[in-house]
C-alpha cells in the first residue's frame, strides 16, 4: 500500500478555512500535512478528510465543547461503539442549538465524554417530537479506521 503524505502550502491553507469545522481555524505557522484521510496538525490528527472540500475534527483531538452534542443512554453504546447511526430511542438529550446538517458531538450519559461525531438529520425542535427514527448520520466514533 502506498501512502501520500504532503504537507499543505500557504495557499492550500487559505483555501481549507472556509472548509472547516465549526470554531476550528488554520494558522500559516501551522504544520499542516495529509496522510490519507488524516489531515495533522504539528503531528498530532486534526481533521477527517470525508470529501471534496468536507471535513470532520478527528476524535483524538476533538474539543466538544465548541459543538452542539447529543447525548446516548448505555444501551445503545455498543452500537455507537460500531458505528451505527443514532436512532431517536437511544437520545436522552439534545442540545438545544442543533442544526440540521450540522456536525454535533455524541456524548456517553454515563461519562459526558464525546465517543463519536455525526451530522444531524434534523434540527433539535424535530428531534425533541419525534418518537422512532434515524436521527444522526454517524461520521467518526473512537475505535473507527481513522483511529487507527
């Protein structure tokens, strides 16, 4: 297998900021390089590299604070913990400021750590009255081929 790995010009970096991840910003005296999927920072993962122009913050380094989170109970921790999408029968809680389409974290009940990023379905109104449903599409969650 070969790997690419390049580090990313003054301009690549100008181009990336109006890509990222909410709250998260690119600096020119950041160490910048792309090793598959993973976009580091100063060495440390940084970004998931999803598409064209789409990113999601990668869950080493992820600061859930800066998200809109949705919280699972226990029992459907094992399927968040394999990637499953998040089904409204599982959320215990939902930040008020989601937005559909927009990246939110997903946090254990138990713990209140974010264990997995997704992107909404839906905004926190809908997800509050519904009942049954798919109501996030799973992106990145701890343990998943980008963690290596």
């Amino acid at each position: 297998m070969i790997i690419i790995m390049r580090h990313l010009s003054n301009k690549d970096k100008k181009q990336l900021k109006e890509f990222l991840p909410l709250n998260y910003e690119v600096e020119k005296k950041d160490n910048l390089k792309i090793d598959g999927s993973i976009m580091y920072r100063d060495d440390e993962p940084f970004l998931v590299i999803l598409g064209q122009n789409e990113y999601a913050p990668h869950m080493d380094t992820f600061n859930d604070t800066d998200f809109p989170f949705i919280t699972v109970d226990d029992g459907a921790m094992p399927y968040v913990a394999k990637g499953a999408d998040m089904m409204r029968p599982g959320i215990v809680q939902i930040s008020d400021n989601v937005v559909k389409d927009q990246l939110v974290a997903i946090k254990s009940e138990t713990y209140n750590k974010s264990i997995a990023i997704g992107r909404a379905l839906f905004d926190s109104n809908e997800i509050k009255t519904c009942e049954k449903g798919r109501m996030v599409k799973m992106i990145h969650y701890m343990g998943d081929s980008y963690c290596g």
